[in-house]
C-alpha cells in the first residue's frame, strides 16, 4: 500500500508538473509554426541523404537498426550502454520525426525518398514515390531501388537466429542493411500489454547491445541506430479531461487515431491543431488534425496510456546513434589509493585508513570492487573485513573519499613488534576467488593489550 500510494504521487507529478507543462508550452511553438520544421534539428526524411549516402559514396557498408517507438530518452539511454561497453563508442543526434507520427510514415521517411504521400485506403499507408512503402518485403525493394546499390531489409529476430556463416554471408552480399526491430511499439499499442511498456523498453534495450554486439563481431563497423517515432506513456487511468472530442463524421474521416486524425474539409476544431499536407512535407490532399499538448481522441477498443501520432516532444524528437568499434580496449575499471597520512605503525587495537578513487566513474572508466583486510605475514585475516564499492560518480575530489575503521582481532596480538599488510583485493570474474589489487605494509607496535581494543 506504501508503495502504492509512492507510485501514485509519482505518476501524478510526472502527468501534471512535467509533461503536461512542457507540453502545453511546446504547443505553442507547435501553432505558430507555417511548416513542420525545427531547425537546427535535422527532419527525418533526411536521414538517408545524411547518415546513410556519405558512408555508400565512399563505397563502405553501413548497417541500421530502425527500432519502432524507441523515443530520444531511451535513445539516450542505450548511448550510455553501449559506451559502457569494451571498444564501443557512440553519438547522439536528435532527429524531428514526421508528422503524424506513426509507423508507417517514420519507417518510409528513413528509407531513399524523393515524394511521401498517405493514402485514403483507411490504414494510412505511406507511399514512396508511387509505390507501397508497408510492410518489410516493399520496404527492401525501395531499399534496393533507391540506394543505387546491394541494399536489404530484414527484421532484427531473423539476424539474431543467423549462424555465424549465414550473417558473414549476407553482409558480403549487401552494402547497407536496415535492420527492423519491434518490441516497445508491440507491446505498447496494444490494450491489454500497454501497462508493460517499460518492461518492453528494458527488453528492448537489451537485445539492441546484443544486436550490435553480433553485428560487429561479424565485421560491421559502420552502425546506425534509429526510430521512426516516440510515444507518450502515463502508468494511471485517464481523466475525462484528457480527451477532445471531433466533430467531422463519414465520408469526411479517411483514418482516425488516438492522436491524429486524416480526413477531408476538417476544418478548424476546438483542441485541434490542423495542418495541411504541404506543409508537413507530403504529398496528396489528405489534411489532418492533432489534438493539443498530450490530449487523446477516443477509439473504440484501443488503450489510451500509451500513444503516439501526435506532435508531443515525446513523439516526435527521435534518436540517431551513430556507434562504431574500436581496435584497441577502452574501458577500464577506476583507480583506487590508499591516502594513508604518514602513518605508518599501529599502536591500538584500530586502524583508520581513508581511500581514494581517482576519477569520476564515467562510461568508459567503471566502477571498481575491492575487498579490505589487515593480513598477517602468514596470510591470516587479523581484522575485520569490508567491500566497498568504488562507484562515484561525482567531480569533486572530496566526495570521491572513503574513510573506514578497522578494528584488530585477537589473532593481531600475536603479530605485535611485527609488519602487517593492509590488502585490497577485487574479485576475479566469473569466479569466486580474488586476486591483488594493492598492498600496504603496517607496523604493530603496541605496548599493551586489552578487551578494550577489540
């Protein structure tokens, strides 16, 4: 119940203080604009002519993953992962995705494109310069068509079931790969496993490691990492007033979404921003309407906590990763010393010893683990013993200064007028034993004895 109440308070104030506020304030960025741009921001129909043809014109492969719904803060996220790992580095990039933003028209707009149109066949199907961009068989002959040379499209569970002949084969066979992954966008829009939607991001997180992970232990150096749109998600029923209702009926509505509507003589309508093609960039004469800030349109039988479609920040701000392998290893655990104060004999039953960590942990310098002991000349444990975890992340030197107290055993007594070593020793991987790290020699030199000091 305590934690209930918690998760409540939480979701409350993440609805109500930050993405409704930020929102509403981005609105009105959104009904001033003429056409659907934000520049600097790269748009996302660009992204081939930008990432994808510098690599092809000076004839090297180049591999992207298209992972559907996955927005910029996952994006971000997966960025710290993948620098996290040994000889692996990345960029980030944001990227204004197309509007309405759905499947359909952000996988098209990533794909050699010169005209985007939506038709009124009532499943909005994106076409690409007369052709039918749905569905990854179309996809791979717009691939083929348009980059002038070996392209192919697949989807991510058939790469990862390859052998490791299967995959060196194929990469031989083509020069640019898109690589379909969809697991957020899957579980999200549906009704009944919207509320798992962050369990869905974990695991989408994980297998894009173990994508690239697979891609370049089979020589692709070359990776994108992309989405073709975001999402809204809030974890509570919504209110009544977080809906709007339209007005236009019939012949009039071609497709309607939870966050868009296409249709004809739309119109202009209270908590709606309209927009014609043009200005979005497309083709046809399809107009469309998006409800305001993060408010839903009612669809019989779809869910409502998870969204996407409309032009929310969360929706419509993408992530490109620009990620490649290195040669050399470039991660490292973090260097720990001993700060021991010219001290050098103990003279009581206790030790205090302060320990330093010597740089910030960032994602190529990791945290380090270390077991602390004072050990006798014969390898025996004389004091208590500690891990710590060397894990700071912080640039003040100060805050990286752990201070500890030891405290002698009966078995120090025996060591009196003898060295003594303090030992930090981490933990061999995969095993249970430790090894070395540093040593630090201590001389006993007590005078007397007593209950006292233990």
């Amino acid at each position: 119940a305590l934690t209930s109440e918690l998760a409540r308070q939480i979701n409350d104030l993440y609805s109500n203080n930050y993405l409704l506020t930020l929102n509403d304030r981005w609105q009105t960025q959104v009904d001033a604009a003429k056409k659907w741009a934000a520049s600097p921001v790269r748009l996302q129909r660009e992204f081939f002519n930008t990432w994808v043809q510098p690599f092809l014109s000076k004839n090297k492969k180049v591999f992207v993953i298209i992972s559907d719904a996955l927005r910029y803060e996952i994006g971000d996220e997966l960025l710290s992962r993948i620098r996290k790992e040994d000889r692996f580095d990345a960029k980030l990039a944001p990227v204004l995705s197309m509007l309405p933003s759905y499947t359909q028209l952000g996988m098209a707009a990533l794909l050699p494109n010169q005209e985007l149109e939506i038709q009124d066949d009532g499943k909005a199907t994106v076409y690409i310069d007369g052709k039918s961009s749905s569905g990854t068989s179309n996809r791979d002959k717009i691939l083929k068509n348009g980059c002038g040379c070996r392209g192919v499209a697949l989807q991510s569970r058939d790469f990862l079931q390859m052998n490791r002949e299967e995959c060196r084969s194929l990469i031989r066979e083509h020069d640019v790969f898109y690589i379909y992954q969809n697991i957020i966008d899957k579980t999200g829009d549906a009704r009944d496993s919207e509320e798992r939607a962050f369990l869905a991001v974990e695991e989408t997180l994980e297998e894009l490691v173990k994508l690239l992970k697979k891609l370049a232990g089979n020589n692709a150096s070359n990776m994108l990492l992309t989405a073709d749109h975001g999402f809204i998600y809030q974890d509570h029923a919504l209110d009544e007033s977080e809906f709007v209702e339209i007005s236009a009926k019939g012949k009039d509505v071609s497709y309607l979404n939870r966050r868009f509507v296409l249709g004809y003589h739309l119109g202009k309508q209270k908590g709606m921003r309209a927009f014609e093609p043009e200005a979005l960039g497309l083709s046809g004469d399809l107009e469309m309407l998006i409800p305001k800030s993060i408010n839903r349109l009612r669809v019989r039988g779809a869910g409502s906590r998870f969204v996407h479609g409309g032009a929310s920040l969360q929706e419509v701000v993408v992530p490109v990763l620009q990620i490649h392998k290195k040669r050399k290893s470039d991660v490292r655990a973090v260097d720990v010393d001993v700060l021991r104060g010219g001290v050098s004999t103990i003279t009581s039953g206790q030790l205090s010893v302060a320990f330093y960590q010597a740089e910030p942990v960032t994602d190529k310098v990791q945290p380090r683990t270390l077991r602390v002991g004072i050990y006798n000349q014969s390898g025996e444990l004389i004091s208590d013993s500690h891990t710590l975890n060397f894990d700071f992340a912080s640039e003040n030197a100060r805050e990286r200064e752990l201070k500890l107290r030891f405290v002698l055993s009966h078995k120090a007594d025996e060591a009196n007028g003898q060295e003594v070593f303090l030992r930090l020793e981490e933990p061999v991987s995969g095993t249970s034993h430790y090894k070395e790290y540093a040593s630090e020699r201590y001389l006993i030199r007590r005078s007397f004895t007593t209950d006292f000091d233990l």
